[in-house]
C-alpha cells in the first residue's frame, strides 16, 4: 500500500479520530483551530500505525514539523 492511499484508508481514518479524541489541541501551543494529526515516525507496514507515534498539531505547528521554522510573510 502507498502512502497516499494508506492516508485514505479506513484504518487511517479510525487512528486520525481517535488521536484527535485523545487530544483535541495542538499539542505544542494548546490551540483548537486547524487540527491535524502528524505521524512521529513511519512504520514499514502503515497499518502497524498506533495513537503513540503521532502528535496532534495545528497546520503551523505541523508544516514546522515537516519545514522547519514557520515564519509569517
């Protein structure tokens, strides 16, 4: 399975909801707005996936995650 298709899978989707029940705030700076939940570290098989290798983030916090330090324009 692709990335891509793993990210549309059902089990993807159930993992996603229940981090987000987990924890419905950015975990670095506690907002509610624009939740998204961010993969630690990627297993070989997807699927293996659980709630403990990701964090809950805002889309700031997770596109620093994956670019580096966020800067405003």
């Amino acid at each position: 399975m692709t990335y891509a298709e793993y990210m549309k899978s059902e089990h993807w989707r159930l993992l996603r909801g229940a981090k987000l029940q987990l924890n419905p705030r950015c975990e670095k700076c506690k907002t509610k707005e624009e939740l998204e939940v961010h993969h630690r570290r990627y297993e070989a098989d997807l699927c293996k996936c659980t709630v403990k290798d990701l964090v809950t983030l805002c889309r700031t916090h997770h596109l620093q995650e994956h670019y580096g330090e966020w800067k405003e324009p």
